[in-house]
C-alpha cells in the first residue's frame, strides 16, 4: 500500500482540494475492525482511487473505480463487499448500538 500517498505527493494534491478523501477502519462480517480502506478522489476527477486491506481475508490490493455514494468495493480475493458509510450515518448506527448494550 502507498500508492495513493505517492501520487498525493507527486501531485501536490491536499486531502481538502479532493473531491473525497477518506482512511478508515473496514469491519469484517462479525463487524469487527480488521481491515483497512482508503479511497482518495482527485480534484475534478470521478474516479476513486482504492487502497484497502480486506476485513475477511487480509488481502492488499489497489484498485480504481467509478465515484459514486454508496460506495464500495468488493475484495480482488474473496468477493467480500468493503463498505465506505457517510460518517454520520455510521455514528449514529454506533450510538444506537452503544445505547443498546447499555441496557442490556
């Protein structure tokens, strides 16, 4: 993995010029934070640029797609869907779960 942070660098791109860029945690089925994913959209650009460690099978890949929301992608290796949700709607889904186990 670098890839992304070499054509950053290359470019002279800055994360807040980007139409997204993200580097997140990426939960395997048990929703577990076992992998990682990065996906970087350049300036005037509709392509996404992926790095991730698939959750599932630890496998390292580099891959470029089309931009769009919801987005994900799926493991080169094992066909595992590697999501990417809106922060908000992944915080609120967090809290709720927090709220849960707490009365539990």
């Amino acid at each position: 993995m670098g890839k992304i942070q070499d054509f950053a660098i290359k470019n002279g791109i800055k994360a807040k010029e980007c139409v997204y860029h993200t580097w997140r945690d990426a939960k395997n089925k048990n929703n577990e934070p076992t992998g990682k994913i990065r996906v970087l959209v350049p300036p005037k650009s509709t392509t996404a640029m992926v790095e991730y460690t698939c959750p599932e099978c630890k496998h390292e890949a580099y891959a470029e797609q089309e931009w769009k929301r919801p987005f994900n992608i799926k493991c080169a290796k094992c066909d595992y869907k590697i999501t990417v949700p809106k922060m908000k709607a992944e915080a609120k889904r967090e809290a709720k779960a927090a709220n849960a186990k707490s009365k539990d």
